[in-house]
C-alpha cells in the first residue's frame, strides 16, 4: 500500500549538536533550501536556555554548532545552516517567555541549507489545523517507529493542544520542532514545541511567511515559494483573481486599493509595487494574517453593481471560512471586549447550546475560536451570535451599543443583517432569563460492585457558566463521605444564589445505574426535617453512555429544537423508532409502560437521541400509566424537568411523585472522567 505519511517523511529534517549520534530536535523542510524548526530547539543545541531571545547569529550567517540531516540520506552527511528567520518565544503581549510559562507564541527558526537538499519530493503543503483531528508526529531524527498520533483538543493562532490517548507512544522531549502531520489533509499543519504532564503542544504554522515577516530577512522570499506549493492557496488565489478584476479595472483603482491594503495590513503587507498586477493582491492577501477579509472588504467599495457585491459576500464567506474577520475589525472588536464584558465561557453557553467548549480562554482566544467554529445550521456565524449576547449582558451602555454598531457593520458587509435580527431578540429575552439562571452541580459517579462506595467527579459552575468547584476523587469513598461533600457545596450555592434560581444537579451514572434513587437521598440528616435531594432541587439523571455515535448529530437537532418539540407518551417500544426523524421533534419521552418494558424502551429512546425521558422506577406493583400520562398532558418538553421537581416537591416516601426518574441527556457538558483505568474496581 502506499504510505500516506511519505510527503513528511521525505520532509523531516534532523537536528543534531555538531556530530553527536542523537537528535536534539526535528524539523520540516518548506521549501528545497529552507528547514523550519523551534528556536528553542536552536538555543538547546547550543547550551542556551530554551526561551534565550537573543540571535544565534546574524541574519545570512552560519549558526555555528548546528548540523542538520535531511531525509533520504545517511545520518553520517550533514548540512551547514546559516540562519534566515528569528522568532524566539513570546508572551502574549510580545514580552519574552520566562521559565515557567505554560504558554507563549513564536518559538520558530528558518534555516538555510548552506548546501542544496537532496529532496526526492516537493515539500509537503502548510494548512490549518481542526479542533478533534488525529496528527501525527515523530522523534527529532526522524526514525517511523517513533510515530506518535495525537488528537488536537483546541487550536488558537498561537496554540494546538495536543492529547495522545490512543497512542503507545507520547510525546517526549527530542519530539520538539518535528512537524505535525494531518494524514488526512495531507498537510504540515504546526510544530511540536513542548509537553506538560501528560499533555503536549504545537505552534501552528499556516501563515509561517508573515511570522516572520517583521525579521526582513530571506523570509520575504520564502511567502511566494510556500505558496507555489500549496495548492489550496493557489486555489483561493483563483477564488480572488475573479473579483479583483471586475472591482479594479483601472490602473488608478488598483493603486488607489493597493494603498489601501497596506494601510489596513500593516508592515505584514509589505509595500506595493505601482501598478500592482493582480496577483499582488491576492499574493499579499494570503501571506498576511486577516489579509483575505481585509482585501475583499476593500474590494467592495470599488465593485460597480450589486451582482459584484454579491459576488465579493459569497467569495467572503467561502474563500476562508475560518477567518472573515478584516484585520480592522478583528482590533477593533478586541478593544471592545477588553471593558466591562462577560466571560466568554459563560456568553456562550447561553448564545450557542452546541458551540465549542471555552473553559479558560480569554476573549482575544475566544474570538479565534469562534471564529473558524462553523454550525452545520444556520447562516450567521457563531461569533456574531456571541457577540449578540455578549451586548445584551454588558452592563455599559457604551460598550453595549459599540458592538451592536459593530455587529451590525459586519453583518451588512456579509450579507447577514436580516438573519442576525433574530438572535438579537434571542439576546435580549436571555437578559431576563439571565436573572433566574440556575448554577450546575454535576456529579459523576462509579459504584463499586454490590457496595454504598463510590467513586466521583464532583463539578459545580455558577449560572454564568464559570468553575467554582472541582473534585476528583479515584479511591471509592462511603456514600456518607460523598453526601457530606455534596451538602457543603449546596449549602455555599444556597447562600450566594438569587432568588428563584433553583440549582440543578445533574447525576451521571452507567446504564446499569439509570435506577439509582439518588434524589431521594438524604444529604443532611434530622429526625424531624431530613433534607432530600429531589425535594430541594432538580435533580436529573444523565447517561451519556447509551449515546450512539450515529445518532448523536440528531440528538443535538432535538436539543436545540426543543422549544419548539412535545412530549411523547409511550407504552411499548415501536413508537419510539417510528418517531426518529419526525417532522416535528420528539424532545421528551414519558413512558407509561409495564415495568417489563421500561428498560427496553428506555434504552432506545436515549439511544436515538431523545434529550427527555421520564419514567416510574419499577416497583413490585404495577406502574400508574394514566398518573403519568397525566402529569405530562400538554407539557411542553422545556418545562417537563421543572414539573417532575414540583410532582416530587408534594409526593410522599413511596407515592407517586417520589418514584418519577427523568434523564435530561444533554450532547454537552459531561465531567472530566476519573484518571483511574477500571474506576469501578
């Protein structure tokens, strides 16, 4: 078979300390003469400390001490490199990386062979990486047994975040500056640079020529060659050639735009030549970051009729659609959020119920993220829904009314404006909603076999989505050990919640634990008054167990058309896969079946993605189907959660209320699983 990895392997370059035998670190060749490593790799070579910021040598000049070998040949034949482009380790506000940092951007050196390379192939093409992609990467020298493939679990302009779970090998030290392989795209999508616990990271290199645009070194010469080679940017450069032409059909209009694109680019864009043909511009464009957005956003106020326009929006949208922000903008809406702005994490909890996961990121991260984040529904991009919500709950009013104007000058530009008018609403009745929002205690649990131990996630988030609590606790504990631990956080939750603002506990337990009565019980004890879990709070059961990965994309339709869905009540398991696929959704199940039924039907209805599903826990006695039907009558599957708390709130130990069992099995926002290989043992 052919080796999907030979375009890397025929690229890795090796790093070697003058004529050790082991590589200090890797490498990838970007054009015939050109190796690109980490520059803390060069710093290690040389006995520096890995962030030293200052030049090994001059630009043009050998790096003496370095060598490196190149693919295809013998290990023995190394290359003298002079040193082309610097960009040693930053902060994210330019200041140089210290020890200790857990993360910086840069960390990048080109190399120029001193002799030409023996490449059999040309080097491989630069792309973006995605978030949930395997990668591939090896030791420094290269060897293929040291492969290693690692899951991107995020990826910023500066940062991919790497998890090696399925791997026999990690990611060690030696891996650094080693190229990171998308099998799949069949591209170099960054370099490895570090490892932290069992975790390991990669800088992204797609625009590599305007990293290091601001050197003036021979990296002004490496942008048109890394762009020969890759055929996506010269499909893209297709793409812009077609409205670059009807918008700048005059000399006069291209100089006029051409001052205008570096005005809005910067030093990236590098200066224009007079009379720019049109492959400056889109050459210029895709070596700049923003520089498509910027140019085409520019290119509409030259277009002469609206069929140009419309043109220019589609060409917007779908050239690169991970980056439609113009570099303008892209500041501009970082100034805005700098002020008096919620949190990302919890903005976008409640803007997108299915958008990606922001724990921990700020919002210059965040905005990135966004950004290339794309919903299969709905033609506004999840940033400007954010950013929608994130008006609405600012309580400036400057700042508030800032980014309206701002959403609503990107919106016009794309085309969007009428679509946005929705989301806007949306926003503003989550302001309300937002004064009753309910904090999260989320708690999943391992039984140990046939005992009251167990082993637990305990994780519990205010109602504006941040952390306030998190525990891990591997060695089973007794259940009085882990009510005493629930009962102090909700007694604290308690304390600080407002009015009205019930918190919700969501139990995750395995398939075989869907009868576990854990709202019934007893977190503080009193021989008059005992506190009940699901007397007190709402309390819901979650098994993201029985999800099948097939029917997880129409799990996530029913969870966001659950407002507009009903509620199903169903007494044997036909029903349940008739309904799959219905024109109007099935978002909550009340099963009103024989308790011979109950798990069969159960199971179905979780696994073809019903989000609700209320049943009796089996007794000895038959269940009460028309009590159940009745409690559901009319019910909306929204308001189904609440309604079963209110029906346990007046239920006596035994009756009715008290045996009702809801599972609201949502596609996000399961807990971190225990670090223990068999948590049940």
């Amino acid at each position: 078979m052919d080796d999907l990895d030979r375009a890397v392997k025929s690229a890795h370059a090796a790093l070697y300390r003058n004529d050790a035998p082991r590589a200090v670190g890797g490498g990838v060749l970007v054009t015939p003469d050109h190796v690109l490593t980490c520059a803390h790799v060069i710093n290690q070579i040389l006995g520096r400390p890995s962030f030293c910021q200052e030049r090994p040598a001059e630009s043009g000049e050998v790096v003496e001490g370095v060598s490196v070998a190149l693919p295809g040949g013998s290990v023995d034949q190394r290359y003298e490199a002079a040193l082309a482009g610097w960009l040693p380790a930053r902060r994210g506000d330019g200041r140089p990386a210290r020890e200790g940092d857990v993360e910086w951007f840069g960390d990048l050196a080109l190399l120029r062979l001193q002799a030409g390379s023996t490449l059999p192939h040309t080097p491989p093409d630069i792309g973006q990486c995605r978030v949930g992609s395997v990668n591939y990467a090896w030791f420094g020298s290269g060897a293929p047994s040291t492969i290693v493939a690692a899951v991107a679990q995020g990826v910023t302009d500066k940062w991919i975040v790497l998890d090696c779970p399925a791997s026999a090998q990690s990611i060690v030290e030696g891996y650094s500056g080693s190229p990171l392989w998308d099998r799949e795209q069949q591209r170099v999508v960054g370099l490895v640079v570090s490892r932290r616990g069992e975790r390991a990271f990669a800088v992204p290199i797609w625009n590599v020529a305007s990293l290091f645009a601001a050197d003036r070194t021979e990296a002004d010469g490496l942008a048109p060659a890394v762009l020969k080679q890759d055929p996506r940017r010269a499909a893209i450069t297709q793409q812009l050639l077609g409205p670059l032409r009807a918008c700048l059909p005059s000399a006069a209009s291209r100089i006029e735009c051409a001052e205008r694109l570096t005005g809005e680019l910067g030093p990236a864009g590098g200066p224009a030549p007079l009379g720019a043909p049109y492959e400056w511009f889109a050459r210029t464009a895709l070596s700049s970051p923003r520089g498509v957005p910027t140019l085409l956003a520019l290119l509409d106020a030259f277009a002469g009729t609206e069929d140009d326009r419309r043109w220019i929006r589609t060409t917007a949208l779908h050239t690169t659609p991970n980056q439609f922000l113009t570099a303008s903008e892209h500041r501009e809406l970082l100034h805005l959020l700098s002020g008096s702005v919620p949190s990302p994490q919890g903005t976008a909890a409640r803007a997108l119920a299915l958008g990606p996961p922001l724990a921990a990121l700020d919002w210059p991260d965040a905005v990135i993220l966004l950004e290339r984040y794309r919903s299969h529904r709905g033609k506004v991009p999840h940033l400007l829904r954010v950013i929608e919500f994130a008006a609405a709950n600012t309580a400036d009013a400057d700042t508030r009314h800032a980014l309206y104007a701002w959403n609503d000058s990107l919106s016009r530009r794309l085309g969007l404006a009428e679509n946005l008018r929705e989301y806007r609403a949306q926003a503003m009745e989550s302001v309300e909603a937002a004064v009753t929002a309910a904090p999260l205690v989320q708690l999943q649990l391992w039984r140990v076999a046939d005992t009251e131990t167990f082993s637990f996630v305990l994780y519990v988030s205010d109602a504006d989505g941040s952390v306030t609590h998190h525990r891990t606790q591997d060695r089973p504990v007794p259940l009085r050990t882990l009510l005493e631990e629930l009962a102090a956080v909700l007694e604290t939750l308690a304390a600080q919640s407002a009015p009205g603002a019930l918190p919700v506990i969501e139990c995750f337990v395995p398939p075989s634990e869907l009868d576990l009565p854990f709202d019934q019980w007893i977190y503080q004890a009193d021989d008059i008054f005992p506190a009940v879990l699901g007397q007190d709070f709402l309390c819901v059961l979650r098994c993201p167990e029985l999800r099948r990965p097939a029917y997880l994309p129409e799990l996530r339709y029913r969870w966001q058309a659950l407002l507009s869905g009903r509620v199903a009540v169903l007494s044997h398991h036909d029903p349940a896969i008739q309904e799959r696929g219905a024109a109007t959704p099935i978002c909550a199940v009340a099963l009103a079946c024989p308790p011979s039924e109950l798990v069969r039907l159960r199971v179905i209805a979780l696994a073809v993605g019903v989000p609700g599903v209320l049943w009796l826990r089996p007794t000895e006695s038959r269940s009460k189907d028309d009590e159940l039907a009745e409690l559901t009558e009319g019910l909306s599957p929204h308001a189904l959660p609440r309604r079963v708390y209110e029906a346990r709130l007046r239920a006596a130990p035994g009756e009715f209320g008290a045996r009702l069992a809801l599972v609201w099995d949502r596609p996000d926002g399961v807990p971190q699983t225990l670090r223990l290989s068999d948590p049940s043992l």
